[in-house]
C-alpha cells in the first residue's frame, strides 16, 4: 500500500465525532470500566464475556447481527472517550484491540465475512479517524495507514452496499477524505451520498426500506449525514427538505398509544425524541403542538394510515380508531411479503396486528415473520408465492364519511387475489371483500392476527375478541367459510408473534376457508365502543349491481351500499331500500316542474351565488303566503334544485345550500326521497315547519319543530321539552328547550363534533339537562349547515349575522318568560368558547367552562381555516379584521368590557396547548383588572392531552357554579 496522504487533520476528526453511539453519553465512564474488565453487551444481545486475546472469529450467540457489530469496533467509543479524558488503562486497550484487529483482518481477507462488510467498513473507518486525535505527538502511522486502506476500500465501487449500508460507507469515505485532506475522496463520496438520498426518500418524504422502525432510523443517519456535510462547509442538496416530510409521515405511522405501526422490520418502539409539530402533538396525546391535516393519509411508496380522529372531538386520543395497510413490493430492504395486510388499533388496544421483525437470523420464527403466514392477507394454500411480486392499489377515495380502496394481489401463480377494504369512519367498522380467481380449484384461507393479549370466542357467523380494555368483533356476510383458529402451534409454524429482539409470544390467529376457482370472503370487523361488543353483520343482499349491507354498532344500524367504484353510507336499516337511482335531484326537479308547470315561478331569482343572506330573503319569500304555501315552496325549490344541480361538483362549503333545500322539502314535498339528507351528502333532518297545523317531526328525538321566523316574537310552548328552529338571518338555530321547576336556566352550547357519527341538529347534554329539574336550554351551531367538512365554528355566524350577541337576546327572553332568575352558561373546549361570548352580553349571568378556546386564531389551523371560511369566506383575512376580533377572541371582548360576568374556568393541566395559548392570555387579562375577583380558574389533572370532562364532573362544578350565582 502507497498512501498519498501527506498530514492529518486532527480538527476534522473532533468535530465529526457526533452522531448516535459516537456522541458523548453520561454512561461512558461506567461502560468502558465494563469492557475493561471484560464485559461486553451489545444491544440487544446478552452480556458477552471477553477473551484475554480475540480471535475475531468469535460469535458466540450465533447471531450475525452481534459478529457485524463487533468487526465494526463502535462498541468501543465509550472507551475512545474515557482514554480521550485522560485514562491511560482506557487508551491502552483502545490501542491494543485496534490493532488487533488490523493485524488479523486484512482488506478482503478479514476472519470473517463481515470484517469487511459493507456499512461494517464505512462505521469502523470513523471509529479508526475519531481515534487519532489521542494519539496525536505519538507514532501513529499503524492506524493513518490502516485508515488510509479503509478510504481506498470504501472508494471502490465493487465493495459498495445498498441503501443504509451504502450510506454509512458513504459517510466513512467523506470523512476519510477530509481528514486526509484528500479532495477525490470528498468529491466522489457527496457524489453517491446525493445519488443515493434520491433514491432513500421520495418527495412524499418516505424512505424506501420497507419498514417503518427504518424508516425513522434512515432520518437520523441522513440527518447526521447532512449535519456533516454542514460542518465540512458543504451545502445539502436541494431536496433535502424531504427529510421534514419524513417526520410528518412517522407521525401518521405512530398509533394512538405511542409507538410505531409494526409495518416491515419493526416490533418496538416510537418517534421518542424527534422534533416537529405533528410529533410533539402525536407524542402528547393532543396536548401540544399540531394535529396532521389529514385523517387519512397515503404515501405512494406503499403504505396507508388511517384514523377516527386526533382526538379533538368527545372521544380521547388515546382511543381514537388507527389502522394501515402495506402495498407495494415484497422485497424491499426490511420489508415483507404484507401486501393488502391490514392492522387495527381502536378503543386503546391493538386488534389486528403484523407478526413482526423477531430478529435477523435463519430459522422458523424469522421465516414466518416475513412471509405471507405472519400478516392479514388471503394465503393460498399448496402455491408458492413470488418474492419480488408488487402488490397495487388500484383506486381509493377518502373522505371524512368513508375511506375506500382496491388493491391486487398476483403473487400466487395463477391466482389473483383482490382486496376491497372499507372503512365506515362514522360507524367506525371495516369492510374487507377479498376475492379470490384462479386458473384451477385452490384453497385460501383469509388469516386475522390478533394480539397476544387478546382471547378470541367463536360465534355462529364470526368471533368475538375480548380485551381487559375491550371488546371487538369479526363477522363473516354471505356464503359462510369454514372457520378456524390456531395459537401457538409449531408444526407447522403458525399463531405466534414476536414481542422484541429474538423474543416471540403464542397468539391467536383467525382464519377463514374456502375452496374453488372463484370466490369470496365478505367480512366485518371493529372495536366496540365502551361497553359495545363490536359491530354485528346483519345482512347483506343485491341490489341490481350493487350489494348493500347493513350494520349494527348497538344504538346505530348503519347501511352501506356498494357498487364497483363507489361506496355510499346511510344510518338507519330504511337507506337504500330502492335500487339505485341516477341523478336523484334531476327526477326531483322534474316532479317540481311538473307540479307548477300552471304558474309562472315568481320566487327570487339567486344572484351569482347561493348565501345565506339569499336563503333569508327567499325563505321570507315563502312565509309572505300566509295561508299554503305549497306553491312558493315549490317554486323555490325549483330556484334551488336548479342551481344545485348546475354546480360542476359537489363543494363542502355550500354556504347552506344543501341544509336550505332539505328544510324546504321537509318530508311532504320530497318527491318520494327524492330529496334527502342521503342524497343531498349531509347528515342532517329537515328541521323547519312551514304551517303550525303539518309540523315537521325529528326522527331522532321524536317531537314536533316549532319554528321561530325571523323578526316575530318568541312564545313559548306549553310542552315540558320542545324542539324549536329559530330564523336568525339565513341561519336556522337549533334549541332543546325545557321547563324545570326551579328559578335556574341552564345554557349548554356544545364543541366540536364529529360530522360522521352525528345527525344534525344534535343537543349534546340534552338527557343530563333533562335530570337537574332546573329550565334548560340547549344549542347547536347553527353554522355547520354552512359546510359539511366543518367540525367547529364556535357559533360564529356570518359577517352579517352575530351569533354571539343574537342568541343572547334569545336567552334573555326565554329565562325572562320562563321566570328564570339565575343563568348559566356552560361548555366544553368550543362550547367553552361560545359560553364566554355569550357571557359578556349577558353580564349577570354565571359562566362555566372546560379547556375552553380564548382565541380562534391560536386553535389547530385545520380546524380554524375551515370554520372562517365557512362563515366568513376566507381562511385568514377575517383573523386580520378589527371587526371581527372581538368575534373571534375572548381576550378582545372581555377588553372592552366594563364589567365581568362570574366565570368558573377549570382547566386541565395535561393539555398544554390549552395552557399555553387559551388559558395564559385569558390568564393575563383578567390579573390586571380591578374585578378579577369575578373569575374563578380551577386547575385539574385528568391526563395528557385535550380531555373532556365526565357527566358527573361536569354536574359537580355547574351544581358549584349555581351556588356561587344564588350566593350573589
């Protein structure tokens, strides 16, 4: 060997030596004194005993994973770190082993086949530099020399690796290069590292090795890679932003409980120490930082992640529904043969999991995991699967309702295998059709690997899972297979999964039969809510070309029609009585034509657009018929089917339009079901009544609507509970109004909801309020009919319609007619929100709230854009508006007010986003004010994150706010 190098640069050495086991550590002292004296553990092995003289050949686990780790010297740094503090007894035998090692492992001909590995080659090169500067004033031209073979090594491209391995090499090279000061090697070794980012992260920011544990593994060793690039003076490449995306996309592979989707080589672990708003918001449980934009997320590069929800609405984070599923190819790096597998996380426990990575060695554990066996798919029996087959999903549409997908299996010689897989979000089950052609008579078998801590119960047409945490379900439509289950079984290898490095524990494994040339396995499954069982499969028919199902969650019977590219849900077991019917609206319109082809239609004509204020004027339109006003609701229904129908799609901010035609409709003008809440997209009843002698009636509280025009007086009805619609503007106001026998009027207004398993109007609270005694009145945001994908809008309004300042007129009214001397406002996070608005117009009533916003603005973006552009049409200029700050901020009104209404704020000290943006500015505003003494703050611990209180909590501070209020 001739080595060019002509010094050392020692600087180079110092400042590189960072990065994962080659970072100080407050251990270092007390694991060098172990391997000193002769201990030697190498995660996630066992403690190893070394020899007074190394062979290099050892391996005394018969595990390559510890041989590769020992040739690469890292388990060393701890003792390079000690001797580079001054311990001589440390630096001897840093020296010795080094040299040891040089001695019996020569470039290409080491003892074993890993001494010159690849990724084993680039690490041990930066263990060899980051050593020279201990040896700096002494001879040390053994290891500039053995360093110098290490770079002309790396820079062959016949030793290079792939993917990580390659990455490692490449950082080996780069450093070599400048500590030698040797330009070729730099140049050559930023060369490969940029090819090969290209080539590791696509520009969804996803890593290409198959495995979600890697794929956070490759950010941090391409984020040091970088951060030395950094130190050398040497710029990043222009797509390294990816990396960013990278932390996004782990934040939707984490699952409820914390660690990551066991997708590829993956058993343990979770994005503990990482950094990004999605992270932090993801780790938190909702407390802090930002909720991902999306409740479903696809990634190219093969992977699905789905969820309920971020834990904003009634139900906790940690219970939120998560599920994936792989595609994509087979052989990826750390990848396996999990195609269409899909996995369930719901209600705080793992449903459905992936048998896991176990560990890398030879044998029946490891075999199982990889392959087909050990994840949710269709096996076919008797035929060998392709390794390198690509699993493709073929279609998906996603919305807040329903999330639908198709993928294709041709891995099986012969046979294709077809997945559709259906999530229903709002009733919060799965439907999976796997179908099954073949070219000959095969038997498959569609396999559910259940947790180990989950006990599995066979029932007529499925199983029933039970958890100490809960209860699940897994039913089985149509045709019925042969059903079975295996746990634990070792010839041959089925019903275990691995729990950690080379650690495995029996599991039940569910599996479904049949045999032929073409058929199907129908299948329903999810996690019961609270005490629910899960949900039941109750039928399932055609329906011309399509196939409706219809299913049970306990209180809610949800049906699902489904035809080749599209999905439709209905709750209630009356939808999709009647085949399909295209272009309901347009049969609609022409019945409504048809009715008032006699008559000119003299409804007000819709300017450019449809708006509220429109809705207003042609809604008063209708009402100026005193006597029937059949006719001009025709007309104006006319006005709005027409215009519906002449919009090129479906948009979710529709201003009201959809809610407006439902309401016009009502249920004697909707041309058989022509018109309805099915076929407009929205779930919501028809909640206005157009004569005092045909109310219309809610289905789901079963009372007559009495509606409340706008502009004419408020009289109170007789009955103890009453359902009323109040005009306000083109808004219609949902009110549950009951009469107590006390001198109290209870104002509950709620937050945010979830748009999939709720239908409009809701009263949250309503059955609570009804067993107090006290009068009550109960709100719902009218706003929401402005757009279906708004969740909470905090009783906003529109420009021209105050909600806030409105409604309080309207409760001032109601408790002055109903004799009512105390009120109270109450509600949680939104509705905490809209109780502290309406408080500051209603100065001598008490308020009570929970985790309440203070400012719109500082609330979750995906939230706050979709409720301002629903009310205000802009997602942002309205923040920026000084008339509409004290709408939009507590802080703002409460500035201007003279005098405090008494306010009891309980706030719970785990959710510090709440803390920080919402409490801390209300905080600091009331401190400084001479009646500050009004407000009460109670803080509370009920865990990580946005928790809402329970039915009793919460009627245990109102009963305390009530005494306060009398008291005064």
């Amino acid at each position: 060997m001739i080595a060019l190098y002509k010094h050392v640069n020692y600087d180079v050495c110092l400042r590189q030596a960072f990065g994962g086991l080659f970072s100080p550590h407050s251990s270092d002292t007390q694991q060098a004194s172990a391997i000193l004296n002769g201990s030697l553990t190498m995660r996630p092995h066992r403690t190893w005993m070394l020899p007074k003289s190394i062979t290099w050949e050892e391996n005394p686990f018969e595990q390559r994973n510890w041989v590769f780790q020992f040739h690469t010297l890292r388990w060393m740094e701890p003792v390079r770190r000690t001797a580079m503090a001054g311990d001589t007894a440390a630096k001897a035998f840093w020296v010795e082993t080094c040299k040891s090692w040089i001695r019996q492992n020569p470039p290409g001909a080491g003892k074993t086949r890993y001494a010159w590995g690849d990724m084993v080659d680039g690490i041990r090169a930066l263990v060899m530099a980051f050593g020279l500067p201990m040896m700096r004033g002494e001879d040390h031209e053994w290891l500039s020399n053995a360093l110098w073979q290490h770079g002309e090594w790396l820079a062959d491209p016949s030793h290079l690796g792939h993917s990580n391995h390659a990455l490692h090499q490449h950082q080996g090279l780069l450093v070599v290069g400048r500590v030698f000061d040797y330009q070729p090697w730099v140049d050559l070794a930023v060369k490969r590292m940029m090819d090969l980012f290209d080539e590791s992260f696509d520009d969804q920011g996803v890593n290409a090795e198959g495995s979600i544990a890697y794929h956070r593994l490759n950010f941090d060793w391409w984020e040091t890679a970088f951060t030395r690039l950094d130190l050398e003076g040497i710029e990043r490449p222009e797509n390294a932003s990816r990396l960013k995306l990278a932390l996004t996309e782990l934040a939707y592979a984490t699952k409820p409980n914390g660690q990551f989707e066991r997708i590829g080589d993956t058993d343990v672990g979770g994005p503990t120490g990482l950094d990004s708003p999605e992270l932090t918001y993801v780790l938190t449980k909702g407390a802090d930082g930002r909720a991902p934009s999306d409740l479903t997320k696809v990634y190219k590069a093969g992977y699905v992640f789905g969820r309920s929800g971020w834990g904003e609405f009634e139900r906790s984070f940690e219970k939120e529904t998560f599920y994936s599923v792989s595609y994509g190819s087979a052989n990826r790096v750390h990848g396996h043969q999990d195609g269409s597998s899909l996995t369930l996380h719901s209600e705080g426990s793992p449903w459905l999991v992936d048998a896991g990575k176990y560990a890398y060695v030879k044998d029946k554990m490891r075999d199982y995991c990889v392959r087909r066996l050990g994840h949710n798919v269709v096996h076919v029996e008797n035929v060998p699967y392709d390794p390198k087959s690509v699993v493709t999903l073929d279609h998906y549409s996603l919305s807040d309702e329903v999330d639908d997908y198709k993928f294709t299996d041709k891995g099986y010689a012969g046979v294709t295998l077809s997945r559709r897989l259906i999530y229903v979000r709002g009733g919060d089950f799965f439907v999976v059709i796997d179908t099954v052609r073949s070219r000959r008579q095969v038997t498959a078998h569609q396999r559910w690997h259940l947790d180990h801590g989950t006990q599995a119960e066979q029932k007529k047409n499925g199983f029933s899972l039970r958890r100490k945490a809960g209860q699940a379900s897994i039913r089985w439509l149509g045709k019925m297979p042969a059903l079975s289950a295996v746990r634990g079984r070792e010839e041959p290898w089925d019903g275990w999964m691995a729990t950690d490095w080379m650690e495995k524990k029996e599991t039940t494994v569910l599996s479904a039969s049949r045999t032929g040339d073409r058929f199907r396995f129908v299948t329903v499954l999810g996690a019961g809510r609270d005490s629910s069982p899960g949900p039941e499969a109750v039928s399932m028919a055609s329906q011309g070309i399509d196939t409706v199902m219809r299913v049970s969650t306990g209180r809610t019977t949800w049906s699902v029609r489904i035809s080749s590219e599209t999905v439709e849900v209905g709750r209630g077991p009356g939808v999709f009585l009647q085949p399909r019917i295209e272009n309901p609206l347009g049969m609609a319109l022409a019945n409504i034509r048809h009715a008032i082809a006699s008559v000119d239609n003299t409804a007000p004509l819709i300017p450019d657009s449809f708006s509220p204020a429109y809705w207003e004027s042609l809604r008063t339109w209708v009402r100026a018929e005193r006597g029937d006003s059949y006719h001009r609701r025709m007309m104006a229904l006319e006005r709005l089917v027409e215009y519906s129908l002449s919009q090129s799609r479906v948009v979710e901010i529709d201003n009201g339009l959809r809610a407006a035609i439902l309401d016009l409709a009502s249920t004697d003008l909707n041309f058989g079901g022509l018109i309805s809440s099915t076929n407009l997209g929205i779930q919501r009843e028809p909640f206005v009544s157009w004569s005092a002698h045909n109310r219309v009636v809610s289905e789901t509280y079963g009372m007559p609507v009495i509606s409340v025009p706008d502009g004419e007086p408020l009289s109170l009805p007789s009955g103890e509970t009453n359902l009323l619609s109040v005009e306000m503007g083109g808004l219609t106001l949902p009110v549950a109004l009951g009469r107590g026998s006390t001198d109290v009027l209870s104002v509950r207004f709620h937050g945010a909801l979830n748009r999939e398993k709720v239908t409009l109007p809701i009263f949250r609270g309503l059955t609570s309020e009804g067993a107090k005694g006290n009068h009550y009145a109960v709100f719902q945001d009218p706003s929401l009919d402005l757009s279906s994908n708004v969740n909470l809008a905090w009783f906003l309004g529109t420009v021209d319609i105050d909600l806030h300042q409105r409604i309080s007129v309207l409760i001032k009214q109601i408790a002055r007619d109903l004799g009512a001397k105390h009120v109270v406002l109450s509600g949680s996070s939104g509705g905490g929100f809209t109780a502290l608005q309406v408080g500051a117009h209603i100065p001598e009533a008490a308020v009570l709230v929970f985790n309440p916003q203070t400012i719109v603005g500082s609330y979750h973006i995906s939230r706050v854009g979709p409720a301002l552009s629903a009310c205000f049409g802009d997602a942002e200029t309205p923040l920026d508006d000084p008339v509409l700050a004290p709408r939009l901020s507590v802080i703002q009104r409460y500035r201007m007010l003279n005098s405090l209404p008494k306010v009891l704020y309980v706030q719970n000290a785990g959710d510090v986003h709440h803390v920080r943006h919402h409490m801390g500015p209300f905080t600091d505003l009331i401190r400084n004010r001479s009646d500050a003494h009004e407000v009460e703050f109670v803080n509370v611990d009920w865990g990580k994150g946005h928790v809402s209180p329970s039915s009793v909590i919460y009627d245990a501070f109102l009963e305390k706010v009530l005494i306060r209020a009398m008291a005064t």
